[in-house]
C-alpha cells in the first residue's frame, strides 16, 4: 500500500498559510471525511496528533 503524503500536502500548506483561502478551506473541509488524512493520524505518535488537531480544530481527534 501507498503511503500517503498528508504531512507535506499542498493543500494543507495553503491552509496553514492563509486558512480563508478557497483552497484552505476546501482542504479544512475535506480532512472531516478523507481516508488518507484519518490514516495520516492514525499513524502519527499521540503528542503529535493532539497538536494537530488542536491546530486544526478537529474535535474527533481530540477525544481518543
């Protein structure tokens, strides 16, 4: 299986960069439901997945 590529997403830099963007806010909007953003989390350590979703607001996260 392919390895994902959501840690240096361009869509995610754009988010980061200016989080009103149209491309920023599609990307905020696609991580509720993209399998390859859950897997990304998943395969992160605890410390560094509570950091972003904290920076990124994402509740679901936030819980485990």
């Amino acid at each position: 299986m392919a390895e994902n590529n959501c840690g240096n997403c361009a869509f995610r830099a754009k988010y980061d960069n200016n989080p009103k963007s149209l491309l920023g806010r599609l990307w905020r909007w696609h991580v509720n439901f993209c399998p390859g953003w859950k897997s990304y989390m998943n395969s992160v350590s605890d410390e560094e997945r509570t950091s972003l979703a904290q920076k990124y607001q994402l509740k679901k996260y936030l819980s485990e």
